[in-house]
C-alpha cells in the first residue's frame, strides 16, 4: 500500500525548483507556549505594558526563533518525512516581526544540490522565504540538510 506524506529525495531537488508550503497563523498561545519552553524571558516578549511605552514594535511580537521553527515544521510535514537526514547549517537573516494573528508560509529555492561521496544521499541548500500574509518576507534563511536519494535503502 502507497503511504502518503513522505518526502522529497534529492533527485526531486534539482538546483533552481521552486515550492511554497501551506500557511500558519501564529497564536497567542503558541507565543506564550514558545516563550515558557525556552525561556526566552525578554520583555519584548512578555511585557505588553512595555511595548505601549518603550518599543518602536507595536502589536504582540513573537520571537523570530518562533517564526523560524514554524517554517521548519511546515517544512518537516512536507518535504522531509522518511527523506531528510540531517540538518548541517544555515545563514538567518531577520527582516521584521512576525505578530500574533500573522499568517506565515515558506517560499523555497534550491540554490545548491550535489551527492556526497556515499552517492546515497545528497547535500541541498535552499533559499528559504518566510512571508506573511501581506507578502512581505520577514525572514529568509538558507539551510543545508543531507537528503536520501531515491534508491538508497
């Protein structure tokens, strides 16, 4: 029987393709439930009284390591199930907020693929777009993982 949801193999990742995930609305909840997890104690993040007073930002921010872990599970559910086998590095650039009640997706390019020297697996860099609703990109960040190719067992 056919299983459905698995993932991309590197020969489905030629340098220059191009995807884009479902979209997410972050939450309330998922701010505070990412804040509590990691501690992340900032008061950008947990005052709101200091946002009205001191902050340029204006509106429930949510922490950019948030947005980013979102994109990656969005990611995960779709192209990486049963496929992806290591996440080796990446550059991140933040280029502004995510609130709650935005709707985030993830806009993907392949900008590098090649084997590795097993020939059972492959190195892909993509050039990763998380955009809200309003289509502007609030983060871009460029991931290389190590992809099983489609006859490795």
């Amino acid at each position: 029987m056919e299983i459905v949801g698995l993932g991309l193999h590197f020969e489905e990742l030629p340098l220059g393709r191009q995807f884009k995930t479902i979209g997410r609305t972050v939450t309330e909840v998922d701010i505070v439930n990412f804040i509590n997890v990691t501690g992340m104690t900032e008061v950008l993040f947990i005052d709101t009284e200091y946002l009205k007073e001191h902050s340029d930002i204006k509106g429930r921010v949510a922490p950019g390591a948030l947005a980013y872990t979102i994109a990656e599970g969005l990611l995960v559910q779709s192209t990486m199930q049963h496929t992806g086998l290591a996440f080796l590095n990446m550059e991140l650039d933040i280029r502004g907020p995510v609130f709650a009640g935005d709707t985030i997706h993830v806009e993907c390019e392949v900008i590098e693929a090649r084997l590795t020297s097993k020939r059972t697996r492959g190195l892909v860099r993509t050039r990763n777009h998380i955009i809200n609703q309003n289509g502007e990109v609030v983060i871009e960040y460029t991931p290389l993982r190590m992809i099983k190719c489609r006859d490795a067992h």
